[in-house]
C-alpha cells in the first residue's frame, strides 16, 4: 500500500513562509495530477493548488499569488511553497496524487497555523 506523507507545516506568524513537502512511499506510475487540499477546523476540505503532468498549475483564488506549487512526478514528489501567510490559511494540509484509472492517494495531513 502506497502512503503519502507531508512535512513542513508549523506555527508562523501573518507574514511568514512555510514550505511543505510531500513524498510517496512507493513509486506511484502513470501520475496525472498532484496536489494539495486543506481543511480548517468545522469546514470541509477545500482545493488549494494541483500540478498536472504536462506543467499546467491551477491555484485556488485564495492563495493566488502567495502559493507556488512544485513537484516532480517521476519522483511523487510536490512541494507547496506559502508566502505571506494569513490567519485564515492556518488548516491541515493534505496532498495527493491521482493516477490513472481514477486512483488516488492522500497525505495523514500536516497542521499550519498562522497566528502571532
């Protein structure tokens, strides 16, 4: 079983950066898109970012201009670089990876809190 696991969340005030990471335990093939989601205390999870296979970035209107997606689908690997963060980004973050066949892959989720 393939297990995707994020690092890099923390504490950080409005302002600062923070840069997650996401990694697969086991080569994932035939990758089409990789990603990020967030979910905030008593909201559902929302869209954050995705990076497909051929380049193309799509980022949520909220985090546009702030959050930079990278990532290398060789290697299963996507990056999240948050740039002037604010209070209402603070959210477990998770990745994912969607392969062919409709498979899909998430993250445990990593805490981001922005807050002084």
């Amino acid at each position: 079983q393939v297990q995707l696991v994020e690092s890099g969340g923390g504490l950080v005030p409005p302002g600062g950066s923070l840069r997650l990471s996401c990694g697969a335990s086991r080569r994932i093939v035939n990758v089409l898109t990789m990603g990020w989601y967030r979910q905030a205390p008593g909201k559902q999870r929302e869209f954050v970012a995705t990076l497909t296979r051929d380049g193309t970035t799509n980022y949520a209107d909220s985090v546009k201009g702030r959050f930079t997606i990278s990532g290398d689908n060789s290697k299963n690997t996507v990056y999240l670089q948050m740039n002037s963060l604010k209070p209402e980004d603070t959210a477990v973050y998770y990745c994912k990876i969607e392969a062919l066949l409709r498979t899909s892959y998430w993250g445990q989720g990593t805490q981001v809190t922005v807050s002084s």
